[in-house]
C-alpha cells in the first residue's frame, strides 16, 4: 500500500522544502489539488514548485489539478489501489484517510517554528499532525458611502465599528428601506457563511465551536460544519444568542 507523504491544505512553499534533497538519482513528487479554476492559486504553487526543484537538483514537482469533489472522487479510487499521490488536498474533518493508513504524521517533517500554533491543531488527530494549512483569509465588509451620508452614519477614525454600533446601522438602513447586507455568493455559496463563523469563533471558542452539530444546523451551510462534531446542539441558548 502506498501512503502519502503528506496530506492537507498544503502550502507547497513550506511542505515540500521540508523534503530531503534529492540525490543524483531523478525523484519525481506527485501533487495533486484542487482550485484548478483559480488562476493565481495555480500560478503561486506552481512557482513554488519551480523554486524547489532549482534548489533540490533531480527533484520533480508534477501538479494535477482538480475541481474538489473530481479530486476526492479520484482519491477515493487511486487511494484503495495503492496509488495516487505524494501530496494532496483534503479538508480536516476528512479523517477516513488517517484512519485508513494512507497518510503519514507530518510531526518529524515539518519546522512547525513556521506554522500557527492554532493550525497545526486543526490538522492535528490522536496526537499527531497530519496537514498543513494552505491558506488564511480575512472578513471585511464593504460599504456604500453616499448611503452611509444618507443614513447620517460616520465611520470612526479606525473604521471599526462595535457589535452595537452595527446593529444600530443595519436597522437604520432597514427602517430607510436599503438592503443592510447583500453578497455575492451565489456560485460559490460557501463563503457567505464566513460572517457567522468569525462571530461563533469569537464568542464561543474553538473548542465549543467544534461541539456544534453540523445535522441540526437548519441552513446547512458547508465552512460552519468543516469541525463541527455533534456534542453540542445549535438550539442551546449560547449558539442562539451569537448569531441572533
């Protein structure tokens, strides 16, 4: 059976500068991922695939690039078989691959002094790390400023507001008949869930965060269910009180 040399959001930079240099003898190291739309995700990792191979003479970096579910699909196939890939993308709930041995632990080959103590936990599973994240993102609103003339609203000077601050501006907008929030999110619907995530994060925790049971949660929506484990109702009174 062949097991892959690491699993995860893969960040190519990191992970495959972690590889011992190749010998004289050619190496060839298989990746695959997804985001195959994305034209500056795939130019990014393939520079980074470039630049490992000019430091590592005889070392090969071969990229297939996927649409995710024709990735996983694929994976589910070549995986059983005893092939596939060295390196590939999964998301961290997708344990099944750990628990059927076909990845290895990352804990000895990886300098985690360059990696997020909070990340390495999320791809951490019976004590042992077995991704590295690919990303990080950030969740800004953007916003009309004739409207906000209009509404008699002024930002402050750091453009932040309080929770109460806007609450108070999406009710203005509502009662002056403006939409409060609108996005645009209907090819790729996921994303529109970040709001209420950052708002789950910052109230609840990680750790009650996790306990939140991806089944109950009426709206269905993909990124609040990614850790979610079922220990906790959405219906309890915390949960409600965070997105209300």
């Amino acid at each position: 059976m062949r097991c892959a040399a690491a699993v995860g959001l893969v960040t190519l930079a990191v992970l495959i500068g972690a590889v011992p240099r190749a010998s004289a003898q050619e190496v060839t190291l298989e990746v695959w991922s997804h985001e195959a739309d994305e034209p500056a995700k795939v130019a990014f990792r393939e520079l980074a695939a470039r630049n490992f191979e000019k430091s590592h003479p005889g070392a090969k970096v071969k990229i297939t690039w996927y649409e995710k579910n024709p990735l996983f699909a694929a994976l589910k196939t070549a995986l059983p078989a005893g092939k596939g890939p060295d390196v590939f993308y999964l998301e961290p709930d997708q344990t099944e691959y750990i628990t059927a041995n076909y990845i290895v632990p990352l804990d000895d080959s990886v300098n985690w002094n360059q990696i997020e103590p909070w990340a390495r936990k999320v791809w951490t599973h019976n004590g042992k790390t077995y991704g590295i994240p690919q990303e990080a993102y950030t969740v800004e609103l953007y916003y009309n400023k004739d409207m906000l003339k209009t509404l008699g609203v002024t930002l402050p000077a750091n453009a932040q507001l309080t929770q109460t601050q806007f609450l108070d501006l999406v009710k203005k907008a509502r009662a002056a008949g403006m939409t409060p929030i609108a996005q645009g999110v209907g090819d790729r619907p996921y994303p529109g869930a970040y709001i209420t995530v950052e708002a789950l994060l910052r109230k609840l925790g990680p750790d009650d965060y996790q306990k939140l049971s991806p089944a109950s949660y009426l709206l269905r929506i993909h990124a609040l269910s990614r850790f979610s484990n079922g220990s906790r109702s959405w219906s309890t009174p915390a949960p409600i009180r965070r997105i209300s």
